[in-house]
C-alpha cells in the first residue's frame, strides 16, 4: 500500500520509503507531482494539438507542405538556438535583432515560455539521471517523453527554484516580453495561416508542425538518454542519437552535450551533423552573434573507443 505524501511536506516517497527531499526532487519526484494533481492545461494543449494535427492528413498540398518545412525551421532553431543554447546555457550572444526573430521562432514552437523551459532545463542538467530530473527515462520512458508534462507542480517550490536556478534571466527584457506576449504570437500565426492558405496552411503550418516539434525535443529528453554512442564517459545517461540529430538541427548529439554544456557547437566529430552549429557560424560570419563558446579541444583519450 503506498503512503500519501502530505503536499509540502520535503518528503517523497521511494520504492522503500518516505525520504526527506531537496527542492529540485520535490519539483521533479514523479509521486509528489502527481499527489499535487494534474497540468490540465498543458494536456489540454498537447490533446488537442495532436487531435487538430489529424486535419492534415485530409488537407495535403504541396504549398503547405513548403509553410510546414519553414516554419518548423524557424520553430525549431528558436528552441535549439535560442531557449537551449543562447538563454539556457549562455553558449553565445546575439544581436538584439537577430535575438527577437530567434525568440520569436522558440515562441512559435508552443513549448512554454523561455523562463519555463530554462528553468527545467538547468534542472536537468544539474540533476541528470538522478533524483531532481524533470524529465529522466529512470522514471519511465514514457514519462521522459512526454507524460512529465502532465503532472501538477507546487507554485512556491517552483519559485524557488526560479530564484536558484534562473536569476541571471528573471529581468531579461526580452524574456518577459515574450513570457507576457506568448500565447498572443501563436494565436496571430494561427490567424495569419488561416486567411493566408486556409485551413490546409493551418493545419500543416501550426498544428502538424507543433506535434512534429513537441516529438522532436521530447526524444532528447527520451530516446538521447537511452539509445545511441557515448564519445564521453559522463556521469549521467546521455548519448549521441543520429536520428534525432537530424531532425532536432543538432540537438541529437547529446552525450557531446553533457559532456560540454556551454558549448554552442553539439557535433565534435566531422561526421556529426549540427545544422544548429552551422547557423552560429553563419551568423558569426555575418557578425549577428559574438563570444560565442565553442567545444573545448577534442582529446581522443577521453573518448570510450
Ligand atoms: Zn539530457
Ligand atoms: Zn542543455
């Protein structure tokens, strides 16, 4: 028979017994975000974002096809560029411009807003594979994936860590710009679709393109800690999954990524395809991002094989 653990107790429940928790395992103990209840709203978005992605299977056109590629492009480097590599992990600084229009993008993808997604992220990487991951397969694949997303969080455990974990970002501009103005961007892309192309350009540009990137980032969290190679010896589960490398513009090459979080550059071998580190290059070249921290020196002797 299992123990109810009192809300705000400190305390969750392990397989043997009740223990007293840090902050970062009360945020991210699967028992305890389920005794504080249910995100409906956050079901209710990746529900009925799944349902209304049906629609595209009855509405294909090549044009819309050509808004999706685009669209899930911009959504995807926001998210990879921006929240993961610029905010979350400070690999680079962009210019304001280029800043806005990759904010933006990561805005589109309908992933939360930036101070959310940097918060579970810095969580994750300080708690990798360990009691305090948000999101760690030693839980449950399925709850890496995505079934974490659906369980309730306490609001003054939350806070805290805010102030722990992102205080570097809690005044950013531009954060709480778009922090605000969030859901406001995807209702206008979503109106913008619609008189543009109709229901096949909102079908396959917002709700087909949405899942598609919601899949994507969650099998980083998911499939890169329990398939693929290892180049470092990490502490954590991580691993270099080529198949979610391609699709996630880097973001694949995981096990690279514990190994070295600040850098902005996630392939270290020549074969590691990183469209994400190509785009900082680029933008470097054009002078739109500076300081940007790239891999430390690969030593073949830190490699496993
Ligand atoms: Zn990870
Ligand atoms: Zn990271």
């Amino acid at each position: 028979m299992s123990t109810v653990i009192p809300r705000q107790s400190g305390y969750v429940q392990t397989n043997l017994e009740t223990v007293k928790a840090t902050p970062e395992e009360l945020y991210a103990n699967k028992q305890f975000r389920l005794y504080s209840g249910l995100k409906w709203l956050n079901i209710s978005v990746i529900l009925a974002m799944h349902l209304m992605a049906l629609a595209a299977l009855f509405t294909f056109q090549w044009d819309s096809l050509l808004v999706m590629v685009v669209l899930y492009t911009w959504a995807g480097m926001g998210i990879t560029l921006g929240y993961h590599r610029m905010l979350t992990h400070r690999g680079l600084i962009l210019h304001p411009i280029a800043r806005f229009v990759i904010h933006l993008g990561a805005c589109l993808s309908m992933q939360g807003p930036p101070l959310k997604w940097a918060l579970t992220h810095r969580i994750h990487h300080a708690c990798s594979d360990q009691p305090g991951d948000p999101h760690s397969p030693i839980d449950g694949v399925f709850w890496s994936h995505m079934l974490w997303l659906g369980a309730g969080r306490d609001t003054a455990i939350e806070a805290s860590l805010q102030r722990k974990y992102i205080p570097d970002l809690a005044n950013d501009p531009l954060c709480l710009f778009f922090t605000r103005t969030y859901l406001l961007w995807n209702i206008l892309l979503g109106l913008i679709l619609l008189w543009l192309g109709g229901i096949s350009w909102l079908a396959w540009g917002m709700f087909l393109r949405v899942v598609l990137g919601f899949h994507m980032t969650w099998l980083v969290n998911s499939a890169t800690h329990i398939w693929g190679y290892r180049n470092y010896e990490t502490p954590d589960r991580s691993r270099n999954l080529w198949w979610v490398a391609l699709f996630t513009f880097g973001e694949g090459w995981h096990n690279n990524h514990h190994a070295q979080p600040t850098s902005a550059y996630h392939g270290h071998r020549w074969w590691e395809i990183d469209l994400t580190g190509w785009m900082v290059t680029a933008l470097c070249t054009t002078g739109l991002a500076h300081r940007v921290v790239g891999p430390k020196v690969f030593k073949r002797e830190r490699l496993k094989y």
